[in-house]
C-alpha cells in the first residue's frame, strides 16, 4: 500500500510539474510587439503607447466613460481583425453604436499619468491608413486631435477624405500641430480620431499604419 500511494504521489507531483511547464511554456509563446520610435500601430500597437483606448461623454446624462475593451456596451467599439490582404495584415476595425454620446478612440502614452518627448517628430509627420466603411449619421467626416496634457491641445483637425471604401493614406505636418498649441515634448494622447460631434451614430471604420515619422524618413 506504502509503494502505491507514493507512486500514486509521484504521478501527482508529474503532472503538476508537467501542467506548470506547460502554462509556463504558453505564456511565453506570446511574441511581443517589436515597434520602436514614432510607431503606433502597425499590426499591433507598439507597448510604448497604451493600448487601444475611448473616451466619450453622454448627452442624456453628461456622465463619461473611459474604455480600455473594445468589447462594451457604449459608444466606441473596436477590435484588431486579420484581412485577407496579405500586405495589410491586422487593421484595427472601430464601430459607433447608437448609444447617445459623442466619443473618440484614442492611442494614450503607456503610463497613466505620463508622457512623450515627440520633439525629435518636428519637421515631420504623423501618418495613417484610414478606411470608412460606413460614414453613420447624419453627416459625413472624420477628424482627429493630439493632447499634451490637458488643457494643451491641438483642438480637432479635420481630415480630407475621398468618397469610396478603398484605403486612403493621412499625412498630417507635425508642425502645424505645434502650430495649433501641441507641445511635443509632453504628447500624452498620440492620436484621437472620430466622426464629427453628434454625428457618429453607424460610423463604420479601418485604421492601419498609424505612425510619427521624422523630417526626411518618409
């Protein structure tokens, strides 16, 4: 009975060890984003920025919501989708519900409370894919922003787009953010992006190659 219950004991302990290694071994497996400098996003986003985050306020009851899942019940929705277009690889896919809100994802710096030293960006460009889907309602256009720790801001910028569901790629001069206040060398929000305000019921859209680029690197 002795020699079974510490063979019995001797299987337990195995498969304990067995079980660790292999919780251990599938963690590990998990490759980090390897994006450094002014990236973004380009098929994830690069650990020196926050992930994926929203901001929005209700115009029923003018309460506010910061989301860090793009799996919720408000506003901003979004997840990072493969595309089938083996150039592309993932995109970050952005839907507006009907909640009643205005709101804007956002790409924070990675520690709350933080920011970044973009002054090496000046004289060059803060760039991106974007792809409408749908442009909601009632009126169609996109805008974006930059914070350096509130209340220093660009304020919004709108973006030209083209009519059509095909990719279009943003160039925005980093000096004319600077022109419209932003401080480079406390960027905290490296890009917000939404629909116009009260205007973003149904809005449907891609983003991808989100990027700062410096003068002479593009």
């Amino acid at each position: 009975m002795k020699v079974i219950a510490a063979n019995l004991l001797l299987a337990l302990l195995v498969g304990a060890s067995v079980t660790v290694v292999w919780i251990m071994r599938d963690a590990g497996e998990t490759a980090p984003c390897p994006h450094n400098g002014g990236v973004i996003f380009v098929d994830c986003v690069n650990p020196q920025w926050r992930a994926i985050s929203s901001w929005e306020t209700r115009y029923d009851n003018s309460s506010q919501h910061i989301n860090t899942s793009g799996n919720n019940q408000d506003l901003v929705r979004w997840e990072v989708i493969e595309t089938r277009d083996p150039s592309r690889g993932a995109v970050i896919d952005v839907r507006y519900s009907d909640v009643p809100a205005n709101g804007r994802l956002r790409f924070h710096t990675a520690r709350l409370g933080d920011s970044a030293d973009m002054s090496a960006y000046a004289g060059g460009s803060v760039q991106f894919d974007i792809r409408i889907l749908d442009w909601g309602r009632p009126r169609p256009g996109m805008v974006v922003n930059f914070s350096c720790q509130q209340p220093c801001t660009t304020g919004v910028v709108p973006l030209t787009l083209q009519p059509g569901k095909r990719w279009q790629k943003q160039r925005i001069a980093v000096d004319h953010l600077v022109g419209l206040g932003l401080d480079l060398t406390h960027v905290d929000i490296g890009l917000a992006i939404s629909p116009l305000w009260n205007s973003m019921h149904g809005a449907h859209f891609q983003l991808d190659n989100i990027r700062w680029v410096k003068e002479g690197e593009d």
